[in-house]
C-alpha cells in the first residue's frame, strides 16, 4: 500500500502555530546552516564583516572619489556602508531563500514538516552576518566622530523587518518557481546585480526627482535604505511618503509570494 504524505491546506497562523511546534527542527537547521558556512572556513565569521569592508572601499573609491556621487554631506564610506549593510542582508538572503527547497530535496521528500521552516532558517542565518557587520557599521561612526541619530534606533525595528519580510516574499515565490523551473538559479543572480543599481545603495534617493521617486518605492529595499540613512546619518528629512510606498511593495510581494507558496507546496515533493 501506497500512502502519500501531503501538507495540509492551512493559512498563515496555522504555519505560524506549526513553526512553533517545529520549533526544535528550526533550530536544527539554522544552526546546521550556520556550521556549513563556516566551518573549515580560514576567516569563518570575520567573512561577514569583509565581503561589507571591502565592497565599501571599492564603491568609496570609483563612485565616491572618481565619480563624485554625492553623500549629502556625510562622510561616504559610512553613507555607502549602512546602505550594504541592508542590502547585503536582502540580497544574500534572497539568493540562498530561492535555492532552500532544491538544496533540501531529500528531505522534502522523506519526510513532512512545513516547509516554510527552510526559508525562514535561511534568513535566520544570513541575520548572524548582518549582526556581525553591523559591528563595522558602529566602527566607522566612531572612526568618522558620526553619532547615529535616536530616529534611527527607534526606527531600526521596522527597517529590518522590512528587509526580512520583503526576502522571504520574494524568496518564497523564486523558490517555489526553482522547484519546477532550475533556470531560475542562474536569472536571480543576474537580476540581483541589476537591482543593486536601480536600488539607492551607492547614491542618494535625491538625486531622483520627487515626481519620479514613488516608482524607486516599488522596490521595498529603497524605502528602507533611504529611511536608514535619514534617520541614522540625518542625510535629509526622512521621506515618509517613499517609506509607505516601500510598506506597500513588501506587503503586496510578501502576500503574492506566500499565496503563491501554498499553493505549490503540495506538489514539492513530487516535482523536485
């Protein structure tokens, strides 16, 4: 006899009640995704802080230096770095959150759990490496006498929700499309190093015109990025207008990519 084990069809809180109950696999697998990183590694953890640095001294040098992008008023490797800072989160996490259920095929089809947990593990690790560089962030402020603004850490909640929500709904709906489409591996990597610049990382959200600037708010990572800076460098008056416009995006994202999650969970374990 033949017996198929399916998830069940359940909404939000339901997967919110079975994370909890999943609790200790969630565990397991963070910390199993925190091992392969960095074990064997020759700098392990001090990765995270030198893919940042290091990203921060080239852009500092071409676009700050020979380019002259301007960094209103702020010193730019600090305004480049808090930028990186929540982008290396969004983009790291993304591209490892769309490959969580091919690379986790055996146990997808051995076994029910929700499969949720894969994801969310994932950006759980990639939080460790935001922490850690966050540590360069407070560095540089020291080495530049720059004190962060209150607004910033009072803030800091919501920008970084932001930034996790806006991957795991963008993750889920590439990951689930990896399941049956593999091309997918190779597209994000190279929509990713086009959305870098169509993002304001390495320039100031003013430089585009405020009849234009609620179409950079499509893309959640703006608000956030442009949000940071106001309220940590105190750059310019924080724009709340692109900030909603980005509370939106992620929203919408956030629901397309789960809606559309739940919908081809079922069949992971067959496709894969």
């Amino acid at each position: 006899m033949e017996i198929v084990i399916r998830a069940k069809k359940k909404w939000w809180l339901s997967d919110i009640k079975e994370l909890v109950r999943f609790r200790d696999l969630f565990y397991y697998l963070t910390w199993r995704d925190v091992k392969v990183k960095y074990k064997q590694t020759v700098v392990g953890v001090l990765w995270a802080l030198f893919q940042p640095f290091a990203t921060m001294i080239v852009f500092s040098i071409f676009f700050g230096k020979f380019v002259g992008i301007s960094s209103e008023g702020v010193p730019y490797p600090v305004f480049v770095y808090l930028g990186l800072l929540f982008w290396n989160l969004f983009s790291g996490s993304l591209n490892e959150v769309a490959g969580s259920f091919v690379n986790n095929e055996r146990i997808i089809t051995k076994v029910y759990f929700p499969r949720i947990i894969l994801p969310v593990s994932t950006i759980f690790t990639n939080v460790i490496d935001f922490l850690v560089a966050s540590v360069m962030f407070i560095v540089l402020a020291i080495y530049y006498q720059f004190v962060p603004g209150l607004t910033g850490i009072l803030l800091f909640p919501l920008l970084f929700l932001m930034t996790v929500f806006s991957t795991l709904g963008i993750g889920l709906l590439f990951g689930s499309l990896n399941v049956k489409y593999r091309d997918v591996r190779y597209v994000l990597p190279f929509f990713m190093q086009l959305l870098i610049f169509i993002t304001p990382v390495i320039y100031p959200v003013t430089i585009v015109s405020e009849k234009y600037r609620w179409i950079l708010g499509l893309n959640p990572m703006s608000g956030v990025i442009a949000t940071a800076r106001s309220a940590f460098l105190g750059t310019s008056p924080i724009d709340w207008s692109l900030l909603a416009i980005s509370f939106v995006s992620m929203c919408v994202y956030g629901a397309l990519g789960y809606i559309f999650f739940k919908k081809t969970e079922r069949y992971f374990a067959d496709v894969i």
